[in-house]
C-alpha cells in the first residue's frame, strides 16, 4: 500500500519533532508514504531543504509557496509529479488530507485526475457556528467541505462530537465516519517525574489553574483572564499560569493590564514539561470556542489533573461533569468563574480518571485499517 498525504504542519520538516516522530510511526503501515506539506518559501530558503527522506520509505515534500493562498495549488502540482512516477502503483494507493479545506481540495483534485481513493480527516468541528462566524477564510473553509465531504472514499473524525455534527447534516457519504482519536501516550505522562513544581515556582499562589494552547483566537483564553478577575476578588491568592505562543499574546498582556491582574497571571512560553505542570497544578482549564477533540484536557487527566472546559471537542464524551471535571457553555465567563471559584473552595470535588486508553501498537492497527477500507471501496 501506498499512502499520499497532504499536510498543513510544518513540523513534520524539522528532525526530531513530534510531529516527524509520528509520520515515520505511520510509515511502518505503508509500503511507501508520500508527505507534502504546506510551506512557503521563507522556509526554504532558511533551511535549503528540498525533498527530505526522513526514513527508508518515507518522503517529505515542502511546498515552499510564494503565498498561503497557493498552498493548495502548489500541493496539487507535486501530487501529480509523485503519481506520475512509474514506480507509484496507482491501483494500492490513497491519498489522505489532513483536513476537508485547502489539503482536501487538493487531494481531491489529484484522486479524481488518477482515480485513486480519498480519505477526510476531521481534526476540527468545523460545523461548529464560532468556526464558521470567526472570519470569511473559514466560512469558505466550511463551504468547500461541504463539496468534498460527499466525494470522500472514506473520512475519519477525533470525536463523537464531529461524526454527530456530520451525521445530523445528512450528507449522502460512501461510508461510515470512522472515530479514532488523537493518540496520546498516557502511561508516558503518568510515569513522567516532576522536574517543576509550580506551587514551588509560584508561592505567592494558595491555588493554580493552568492552561496550555496556543495563543490564537479560537482558543479564547480571554474568557479565562475575564474569569479570574472575577475569582481573585474573593480568593486574592488564586493564579493563573498560561502556556504557549502565538500572535494574540500582546492582546493578553493588555487585558491582563486592564483587569490589574499582573501579580495573578503569568504567560509563559511553551514547554516540553507539561506533565510537570499538569501534576502540581491544582484544575486545568480549556476555554476553546470550538474543538475537535481537546489532546490538553485528556494530558491533565492522565496526569491527574482535573478539567474545567467549555462544551467542546470531548466535553461529555471523556470529561464528564461532575465526575472528572466540570463543563461550561462556550464563552460563560461567569459560569467559568463560579466553576473555579466552587473548586478553588471545596464546594466542588472532582477526582481526574480516564476511561482505558489503547496502547499504541493497537491505536496502529486501527489507524491502518482507516487506509485499508477506502481502498477496498
């Protein structure tokens, strides 16, 4: 079996990154596995990388695109000049997208060309109103799903939530959504020793919530800074510690000015010690307007930390309220407020447990049959 995959992260490029660790997991499935993945050509001309081979049977090819815009276009013209290739054998191959947008639209122009077997996967909940209503990108984003969901051989969501949301829009699909999750390596964050304490770190803090994500605006960690200066008016010794990066991170520091809550807050970059902070914080907190499926809260919970988050991704699937975690309406600051405050009390006791996780070698086997039944359709 041959695999062609179109993919938007870049991480996959950069050796020893988990994102590369993965794709060469996947290409133990496959008798070949063809990765292009979205860049544009700063990343080219900083790292001089053409087509990289990360692995005997694995080739990576960047896009290097003069623009965002041509991200789909550029894909397109390489996955031709890879099927072309006589050494391709077409009649076992797939291509599989990351998403049903840009790397979909794609894919499935070079699958109808050759007649070669589509795979969707769904990593966001994109019939989601607050993705749709975020900006024109995405609601264009939505409209071309709609086109290629139908076309798909076979599509794979992360969650209940997506396969519902996809099944009530009563498209005529050639096959079953297939649910298979994110894999994360729970034992891993179970067995991780603690190299920071973060009560150590932080004394001056008697309770700490703790959030981690990217800093971007679907993400809404402005309801979470909007709630503790709610919580910090009855429990002046509550912190907040937020990890990560990204382009909004100026637009937190001013709100955090406005609320004066300098001494509550504290943004820090993103760190490979999240188990860490996971293990000796006291609630982790998601405040996302839309998930497809939530890797953080699953972490926390492994770690045994438990879950405040809004009703998104594995809300009521995996975190359930009032078991291992509370949930609240997507962007209820007050109700977010009054959640950390009855945890930060006691009145709320919540203990983190996770339903059985699979092992890798089993999460492997389910993954490759996701390629095996759209080439057998």
């Amino acid at each position: 079996m041959n695999v062609l995959m179109i993919s938007r992260d870049e991480n996959i490029v950069k050796d020893g990154s988990d994102a590369q660790t993965r794709m060469k997991e996947y290409g133990a499935l496959a008798d070949e596995l063809h990765i292009i993945v979205f860049t544009t050509g700063i990343m080219n001309q900083e790292s001089g990388i053409r087509n990289k081979k990360i692995a005997e049977n694995i080739l990576v090819y960047p896009t290097y695109s003069r623009s965002k815009w041509l991200y789909g276009v550029d894909a397109y013209t390489i996955a031709k000049r890879i099927i072309k290739n006589p050494k391709f054998p077409i009649h076992n191959s797939l291509i599989t997208c990351q998403d049903p947008f840009e790397a979909g639209l794609a894919g499935w122009c070079a699958a109808r060309k050759f007649g070669i077997p589509l795979q969707l996967q769904m990593h966001t909940d994109l019939f989601s109103p607050y993705f749709k209503n975020e900006s024109l990108v995405n609601w264009i984003r939505v409209c071309m799903a709609k086109f290629l969901i139908p076309r798909a051989s076979g599509i794979r969501v992360v969650s209940e939530r997506i396969k519902n949301s996809l099944k009530a829009k009563s498209y005529t699909l050639k096959a079953e959504p297939i649910v298979l999750p994110i894999f994360v390596d729970t034992e891993k964050i179970k067995n991780a020793p603690i190299k920071t304490d973060l009560h150590k770190k932080y004394p001056q803090f008697d309770f700490i919530a703790l959030m981690a994500s990217r800093f971007t605006r679907e993400k809404n960690i402005p309801m979470a800074i909007s709630a503790m200066a709610e919580v910090v008016k009855k429990h002046p010794k509550a912190g907040l510690v937020i990890v990560g990066n990204g382009p909004e991170k100026k637009n937190y520091e001013t709100l955090i000015e406005k609320y004066c809550l300098e001494k509550n807050i504290m943004l820090e970059n993103w760190t490979d010690d999240l188990a860490s902070y996971y293990k000796t914080a006291d609630v982790f907190v998601l405040t996302s307007n839309y998930e497809g499926y939530g890797r953080t809260p699953i972490e926390a919970e492994a770690a045994g930390c438990p879950v405040i988050m809004t009703d998104v991704g594995i809300a009521g699937e995996i975190v359930k309220h009032g078991e291992n975690g509370l949930v609240v309406p997507v962007g209820g600051t007050q109700a977010l407020a009054d959640a950390i405050g009855s945890v930060v009390e006691k009145k709320t006791t919540v203990q983190a447990s996770l339903p059985v996780q699979p092992t890798q070698e089993a999460y492997m086997e389910v993954y490759k049959q996701t390629w095996e039944q759209c080439i057998q359709k």
